[in-house]
C-alpha cells in the first residue's frame, strides 16, 4: 500500500491524528484549540506538513536522530532489498548485516571489540546496567552492584533507565525506582558549583567523593554523557575526562558513556567520547546509528568484559541471559552500514566540524546583541545557549518565554529545540542539532531565526 494521499485525505490524517494518537512529550489539551502538526514528507534538512508548509529542521526529527538527513534513497533501497531477502533472526545466530556492521563500527572505536543489539537507547543502557549487575554478581561476590549517574544527564525512559536520570522532571511520579543508583554534580562551568581555577578536575573529583561515600567496593560502574544533550548541551570543562577515567581505573569502576545522542558523528568525530582521548568500558548508541531509517541500538563493550560471560558450558548461569527480540530484526543493521557510508563518502564528520563552529560563531555574535544570552557551548552539530533573566545573577530566563522563542521559530519555518520540562527551574537552554549535511545558509537561517525570535519575545 503507497501512502501517497489525495490532498482532501490529508485533513482525515489530521482528524484520525487528533482522536487517536498519544503524542511523545505532550500536553494535549492544545490540540481542543489547534490542529496537531502531522509532517508528511521529508529531504535534506526540509520538511513538509499536511498544510503543504515547509520548514528547516534544525533539530533533525525532533530529537537529534536523522544525522544524514530524510528522503535517503539508497538507504531505503538497502533496507528493501535486505527485508526481501532476510528480514529477521534473533536468539543464538546471527545476520549477514548484523556481522558486517558490528565489524566497521569496532574498526572505528579502538579498544572495543563486541556489539550487542537492540532497538533503542534506553535498552541499550538497560542491558549495560544488567551485564554490571551480573559482573558484580559472578566476579565480586555481590558488591560492586552500585551504579553512578550524573545531575543533568539523562538515559532513557524505561523505569530501569529512570533510576539514573540526572533530570528530575523526566522521573517524578514514576516511582519508586529499583536501588543501588547513585547521582554525582554535574561539571556545567557556567553554574559553577565550586570556586576552582582547575574546573574540570574539580568537578571529576566530586565523583571520587562520592565513590569514597559510599564505598568503593560496592560501586561498579558509572554512566556519562560526552556532552550532556537533553540536559542543557554541556560540554565538558577541560580536564574533566582524563580525571574521570583515572578517578575509575583507580578505583575499578567500569565506564560506561552512553552515545546515543553524540555517536555517529553528532560532535564531529564518530564519537563523542573520542575528542577526550578516554578508553571506555561500555559505549552504548541509537539515534544516528541508522538516522531513524530503522530502529537499532548497540551496546557496545571491550573484549575484557565479554571474557567475563564466556564462561564454561556447563555453568546455566554464566552467560548473558538476556534478548531482545527486535535486535534480530536485520533493517537495522542494514541502514546502519549505509548511514555509515553515507557520512564517510561525503565527508560529513569534517562538515559536522565546520558548521558546528559556524553555528557557534553565529550565537557568539548573536549573544554580543541580546543579553538574554548567558552562554553559548557546544561540540560539533550539537549547540546551545543558555538563556538567562539577567547576566549578572544569571537567573534563568522563565519556561515560558524560552517556548515563546522556539514557537516564533517555528512561525518562521524554523524548528529549534529547548531543554522541556526536564530540569525544574532550569529548562532554558535552546538546542540545536542540525543533520550533518547542513549548509552554510542552513547555519544563517537557524541563527537569524532565533535572532528575530529574541528581538520579538523579549522587546
Ligand atoms: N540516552 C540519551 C543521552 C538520550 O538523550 C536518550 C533519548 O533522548 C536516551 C538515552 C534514550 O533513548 P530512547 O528514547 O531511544 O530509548
């Protein structure tokens, strides 16, 4: 069945939307005053609603996920092709493309050397939290059970994943969650939390004090984002990581940085965690890993802890005894060896780079007119600025008129992101993730958007 509708279906597509559809991240009573906005096509950095309206898409779907843009032919060709010939096998066998991806995706993260699939980030992360669990159940006697996660950072929506939100707005009234989930500070500058000149050393050691807190031998892993996305786009103070990483090989700890907003070239390298020169443990990712063509999710990890679940056959218990039916699924893997192609064949790490410090430059300049903006950071296609009622106190500019600035973007055709409903009092950072095809005149567009918008919101 083709979807290509008669315009006068197109307003049933709207009306069948409005009774029936339980939108992500929504308040629904706005849709008793206004239609729900249903986007019916997508190319490039462009897309188009039943309206027929178009608009440039500086968040890449809403939330950071088609890296190398919509209306990808050969990725839907691949896609079709492999469905015809083999769509499915999960359990104790493999796939051709499941194979062939994990293969180039360890050829690009040295150190790492196994990939264990499922289908989004949140079971990614779920099943690092069970392999650590069960590290510390077979090889340190049942300590080592604690998991650390940080203020501000966020991993996923499942209850298991809830427990280590860094962002209280996304757990409350979900409760209660399973124990054994610690929260470390976070390591913003901007809102400094110590008065140090070594910032990000100062801010690793805050880990440390909470390691020694609760104990060591009881702490097993702990879970980071490279820059930290939903909670602000935070970009790490110099010094930070390689304190991290010796804070953790000092006191065992495994490693666990989850990617899935940052891999796949969203920060101008295929991973975040490369600019920091650190060697993790576990590195989980999904948004870019397919572009959102097909769902898939990899955790990913080192030969080392892999080593730790191959024990002998006759043990019932000394394997990894988890699935995830839809990891079989091989469209996943399929679109993923595309996607890859994709960003390697054109250059799309390198143009990631240069746009990022264009968007960048553009905010800099931008926060030198409206002193609505207290900080500007960012890594690669992944930018923000924090908006503030007043530099000097750097009080947080209120919720709503942070979402006034992002509705006048989108009155502009432009859509831009906010920290939403995630950090009480704090949701007031602008986000902005571009596709990694974006243009020099994308770049323009979005920021003299959010320049009009600025001027109209705050007078
Ligand atoms: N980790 C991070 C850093 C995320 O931003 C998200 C989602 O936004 C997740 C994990 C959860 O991914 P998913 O929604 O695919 O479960």
């Amino acid at each position: 069945m083709s979807l290509d509708l008669h315009p006068n279906d197109l307003s049933h597509v709207v009306a069948a939307d409005r009774a029936h559809v339980w939108h992500h991240l929504s308040q629904h009573k706005q849709y008793e005053s206004a239609d729900p906005r249903v986007f019916v096509e997508g190319k490039g950095m462009r897309l188009w609603d039943t309206n027929g309206r178009e608009y440039l898409d500086a968040v890449s779907g809403g939330v950071w996920t088609v890296n190398v843009g919509y209306g990808r032919e050969s990725i839907a060709n691949a896609v079709r092709d492999q469905l015809v010939k083999l769509n499915y096998y999960a359990g104790a066998a493999g796939t051709v493309p499941g194979a062939l991806f994990a293969e180039k995706l360890i050829a690009r993260m040295p150190g790492m050397s196994r990939v264990y699939y499922s289908n989004s980030g949140s079971e990614a992360n779920e099943k690092v939290y069970k392999m650590v669990r069960q590290i510390a159940a077979r090889q340190h006697g049942g300590r080592k059970w604690k998991i650390l996660y940080r203020d501000r950072d966020y991993h996923g929506t499942t209850i298991g994943t809830l427990a280590t939100s860094g962002q209280d707005q996304r757990a409350m009234q979900y409760g209660p969650y399973p124990d054994g989930f610690v929260r470390v500070p976070h390591c913003l500058e901007y809102r400094k939390q110590w008065d140090v000149a070594n910032y990000g050393e100062r801010a690793a050691d805050a880990i440390e004090e909470v390691i020694l807190r609760e104990g060591p031998d009881t702490v097993g892993a702990i879970v980071l984002e490279p820059v930290t996305a939903g909670g602000g786009v935070i970009t790490p103070p110099e010094g930070y990581w390689p304190r991290v990483q010796e804070i953790c090989r000092k006191y065992d700890i495994l490693l666990h940085i989850d990617e899935v907003v940052c891999g796949l070239g969203r920060t101008g390298t295929w991973f975040g965690y490369q600019h920091y020169g650190i060697q993790p443990d576990f590195v989980t990712m999904a948004k870019g890993v397919a572009s959102g063509y097909a769902a898939i999710s990899c955790t990913v990890t080192t030969e080392r802890v892999f080593d730790m679940f191959k024990d002998d056959a006759s043990d019932p218990m000394g394997y990894f005894r988890d699935i995830s039916t839809f990891g079989g699924c091989t469209a996943g893997p399929v679109a993923a060896l595309e996607n890859m192609r994709i960003i390697e064949d054109e250059g799309l790490l390198e143009n990631t780079t240069a746009m990022g410090e264009r968007v960048l430059s553009n905010l800099r300049a931008l926060q030198d007119r409206h002193p609505v903006i207290g900080d500007v950071r960012g890594k690669g296609l992944f930018c923000g600025a924090e908006l503030v009622a007043d530099r000097a106190t750097k009080e947080p500019l209120d919720e709503k008129r942070v979402q006034a600035v992002v509705a006048d973007c989108m009155g502009q055709g432009v859509i831009i992101g906010a920290t939403n409903r995630s950090l009480p009092g704090l949701n007031n950072t602008l986000c902005l993730s571009p596709a990694l095809i974006a243009t020099p005149d994308d770049i323009d567009r979005i920021t003299d958007a959010i320049d009009g918008a600025l001027t109209r919101v705050m007078g």
